[in-house]
C-alpha cells in the first residue's frame, strides 16, 4: 500500500500561524525554499518528511523556540478537512477519536493515535512513524492540538494528569505550563497525554447525525481512492510529479529520496517491467499534454516547466512521444473543442 503522504492543505496551518505572529508570509516561502505554486492544486500533496521539514524552517523563521506547541492552540477541525467535519459531528469525544483513527490515511497515514485504560484514566498515545529522528515542534503540535480540539469538541476544560514527550526538554518549560497546565515528563518511553476516562464519553457539541452520514461517507470515498494497492513505480511517478515545480528529478536523486542504492531502485522498477527513463518519459509526456490544454502556457513557457534545455528540445521530445509537434497537438485540441460545442 503506497504512502499517499499529506495533503497539501496541511501546510495552511504553518501559514496561518506565521500570519498570526505578524510574519510576512511569501519572505516566509523565499526562507523556506517552499514552491508556493503548489498550494494553486487543492488535491496535491507533498510527503511528511517536507512538511516536518516546513514546521523546522518555521520554527527557524519566527524565532520562536515552541513553534508547534503554538500552532496546536489555533488550528481548527476546518484545518483537518473532511475528516475534520467527521470529527465535528461525531456523537462523543471517543466516536471522534475512533473516526481519526479510521481515517487518518486522509490527513496523514504515519501518525499514530491510540489509547488504553489504566485504572480511571485513559492514556492517549501519539506518534509519527516517519524514519530518523522526528523533530519536537512536529510531536508537540500533535500533543497541543489534540489537547485543544478534545477541550473544544466537548467544551470543557479537561484536566490533564500527566503529559509525556519522547523528546528530552527544553531550557524554557513556562510555555507548557501555559498550553497544558502543567509540565510535562520528558525523555520517555512514549508520548501520551492521560487524562481522566470520562472525558472519552463526553458529548460533542457540535454534534450532527445527518451531516455526519454525508461527511463520512465523502470520508470513505477519500480513504479508498488513498489507500489502493500501489506499486513502487506508482510511488516514483507521484514524487517526480512533487519534484517537477523545482527541478527534474535524476535517477540519483531518486535513490537518496526513496533511501536505497541506484541499483536497487532499477532492480525494484526493472520488476515492474519498467525502468526509471520509461517513468521520466511518462511523467514529462503526461504533464505536457495537460499543460498544452492550457492556452495561457506558451511552448517556451511549458519547455521552461518540464525542464528541457530549450523549446526545441521539447519539441523533439514530444513529436517522438505523440507523432505531432506541440503546436500540432494544440491545434487538434481547439479543433476537438470545437466541435464538442457544435
């Protein structure tokens, strides 16, 4: 099963707490080395290991040490998308926690949310199942927009008894205390906030039967179409197509992305009756036929985009993929369109 990564979305929430901090947010983008490009396609997503990267550079931007724990006091269920409006409407905080758990692949398939009973608490773990070392701000936004959105949904103020981080400490504890009421242990075993287990039978206040049908319905359709069997080549396709806004990928490049030998990566693909210039060749025809539907984009414009040395190297390219030049193939479509509305 692929890993669909996040989808784009999830960076608005970076975004909207740098604005909060009085940040400007393209000088933001130009620091980060962030394509902003890509927010334009609501349906693309990017991998987590950028969007950890992305909350590190924010951190970095704003100089504030505790980044991820301040994201966590202002994101909204709207943030979360679809699976935020399942969450919303669902009947109490356990049915929400339960809806994360089902679909979770939507927002982000490698963070983990589980919880079991110990005496009269419950002890809600969290994780990220991402490879290396994960980075605080990323673990800390998910302990402080968990604490947040549980206190929210049930409008109440729950009490925690005990926070738990992996992570060892930082020289200031204060914004802890001011986040969750209390300092945290650190330097654990797990991640875990415990609080008491009637919180899990609190009733949301948002609660809609009716428009929870709807959205977890819209919610279901999503997971399947994230969560269909994939290859290995699919993966490499889908990362090519995140990397062409920056640059065009190498078979190098690939290797140290998916973290294995150049040789690896052929015997891996070369099993799937392909190889990685048969997938360069698919991705580059695929994006040139969608941009040449575009009329805004000139020939030089989409060479420019897909990376060729100049527009008649592209024009070679694709008269040898499709048998017509650029100009030609744009022609047959106007003639096409044409037609459709006669």
């Amino acid at each position: 099963m692929k890993n669909p990564g996040v989808p784009i979305t999830a960076v608005y929430p970076i975004m909207k707490s740098i604005v909060h901090k009085g940040f400007d947010i393209e000088e933001y983008f130009r620091y980060s080395s962030f394509d902003c490009n890509l927010l334009q396609d609501t349906e693309a997503r990017i991998s987590e290991e950028e969007l950890e990267r992305l909350m590190i550079a924010a951190a970095n931007y704003t100089q504030d040490n505790h980044f991820g724990l301040h994201q966590g006091q202002i994101i909204e269920l709207a943030d979360m998308g679809i699976l935020g409006y399942v969450i919303l409407h669902s009947k109490t905080v356990v049915d929400a926690l339960s809806a994360y758990q089902r679909y979770n692949v939507i927002l982000c398939s490698v963070f983990t949310l589980k919880w079991e009973m110990e005496g009269d608490d419950v002890l809600i773990f969290f994780s990220l199942q991402l490879p290396g070392h994960i980075s605080r701000h990323v673990v800390e936004e998910m302990a402080s927009s968990l604490y947040h959105l549980i206190n929210k949904l049930s409008n109440q103020h729950i009490l925690l008894h005990e926070i738990r981080f992996v992570h060892e400490a930082s020289a200031d504890l204060r914004p802890y205390m001011e986040v969750f009421g209390k300092e945290p242990c650190f330097g654990g075993k797990d991640n875990v906030l415990r609080m008491s287990k009637d919180v899990l039978n609190y009733p949301i206040l948002y609660s809609d039967s009716k428009l929870l049908g709807v959205f977890e319905k819209m919610a279901r359709e999503t997971k399947d179409e994230l969560t269909q069997s994939s290859l290995f080549s699919d993966r490499v396709v889908l990362w090519m197509k995140e990397s062409v806004p920056s640059f065009f990928p190498t078979l190098q490049q690939a290797a140290e992305y998916f973290t294995i030998s150049i040789r690896t990566l052929q015997n891996k693909l070369k099993a799937e009756q392909t190889s990685y210039n048969e997938l360069s060749v698919q991705v580059r025809k695929e994006l040139a036929m969608s941009y040449l539907q575009k009329r805004e984009y000139s020939i030089g414009d989409i060479a420019y985009l897909l990376h060729f040395s100049e527009p008649s190297a592209f024009q070679s390219a694709f008269k040898k993929w499709t048998g017509l030049t650029p100009g030609q193939y744009r022609n047959q479509i106007r003639v096409l369109d044409k037609k459709s509305i006669t």
